[in-house]
C-alpha cells in the first residue's frame, strides 16, 4: 500500500518508501529506497538509496546514491547515479552523469552525457557533448558533433557522426568502433571495422578494416586500409 504524496518544501529529510509521487521543491534528503509513479526534482534532491519510478523530471539538481529503474527520465538540470541506471527513454538537455553501466532503449542527448561504465540501448542520438569511458552499443548511433566528445569504444548497426555546422573544431575522440554501416567525419579513431566504411572529411583514423566497401575522403587520413 502506498503512502500518498510526498510533497517537500523548504529543507528536510523524508524516510522512503512507496509513494504515489514524490516531489521536491526545496531541499530534501530521502533514506531508504523510494518506489512511487513520478519523481519531480525542482530544488535539491539526495536519495540515498535505490529509485523505483515511472517518470523522473528534474529541473533543479538531483543525486541518486543507489540505482535506477524509470520508464521515463527527463533531464533540464542535472542529474548523478552512483549505480547501474535502468531507464527505458532518456531525455537529456542538461547533465547526466552516471557512475556504472547504463541500460535502455533510447537515450536522446542535447547536453552533457557522462558515463564510467557502458551504455547498453536500441537507439543513441547525441547533438550535446558525451564522455563514455566504457562501450557504447545500440542498433543505431547518431552522434552530430558540437563540442568534443570522448567514447572508448563504440559497437553496433549502424553508427553516424557528422560535425554540427555551428562547430567545425569538435572532434570525436575514440579507440575503436565496429558496426555494419560506418560513416565518420571529425573523428579521430585507433581502429574503424565495418561492412561498409565511409570516412568522411575532417578524420584522422589509425586502421580501417571493411568486409564490403570503404572510402576516404581527400579531406581524412588513414593509417592502413585492409578488406577482411
């Protein structure tokens, strides 16, 4: 049975629990794990254990000492989880940063997206600034360059990176990517392993390695090329 609202004004601390919604427009502390339909974030948030929720909005600042699980987290402040995050659709237009693996469907980026550990989803899409120290794998992975970006590895489907026309310095910085369809501009890779391989301009790569096609252009350049 739940325990109705939990409504939080000014600065206090609050134990968890099961709550039909949780809404904090001061400066809250919450023990215990907290399961409720809706988490509004408005002020300063710290649960200091584990987040159960349908829908996560923030729009102050939140801190999640435990894990989450939301069908739903929209970002418009920022926003930290210390453990493995489980959100179905992510909408980031401030800062997320994540502190273990992150598990999903989609995660639309317009801001800072920082993760220490892997990033696991169907679809990827990024016009903001991303910092993944572990892999990212999706289906489909569409990065558009306005500032520079920093992923150790990338595997998937489809993978596309195109710089913003507002920022032509931003460069994607990485050690490896690895999918069927491949097209790159202003990246700076170690190793590119693809079907199909298209290095677009503004590229620095180390190694591309293709089963199908490859091409280069005049404006990129590779290390080494070999058809697999």
């Amino acid at each position: 049975m739940r325990d109705g609202k939990l409504v939080i004004h000014g600065s206090m601390d609050a134990v968890g629990g099961e709550y039909d919604k949780v809404k904090v427009h001061g400066s809250a502390t919450i023990t215990g794990d907290v399961v409720t339909e809706k988490v509004g974030v408005y002020g300063q948030a710290t649960f200091m254990n584990a987040v159960q929720a349908e829908f996560v909005k923030v729009h102050g600042s939140l801190d999640i000492n435990g894990g989450l699980t939301a069908e739903k987290l929209s970002i418009y402040g920022t926003a930290e989880v210390d453990r493995v995050a489980r959100v179905k659709v992510c909408k980031n237009r401030g800062q997320l940063e994540l502190n273990e693996d992150f598990h999903g469907s989609t995660v639309d980026n317009k801001g800072r997206f920082d993760a220490r550990g892997n990033v696991s989803v169907d679809q990827f899409t990024s016009v903001g600034s991303c910092k993944i120290n572990g892999l990212l794998t999706a289906e489909s992975i569409m990065l558009k360059l306005a500032h520079t970006s920093r992923i150790r590895e990338i595997g998937g489907d489809k993978v596309v990176v195109r710089r913003a026309r507002f920022s032509r310095s931003a460069k994607l910085k990485i050690d490896l990517i690895e999918a069927d369809d491949i097209y790159l501009e202003n990246t700076i890779a170690d190793v590119v392993r693809g079907k199909v391989v298209r290095i677009g301009p503004g590229c620095k790569i180390g190694i591309v390695e293709y089963r199908e096609d490859a091409t280069v252009s005049r404006n990129s350049t590779v290390g080494e090329m070999s058809k697999q």
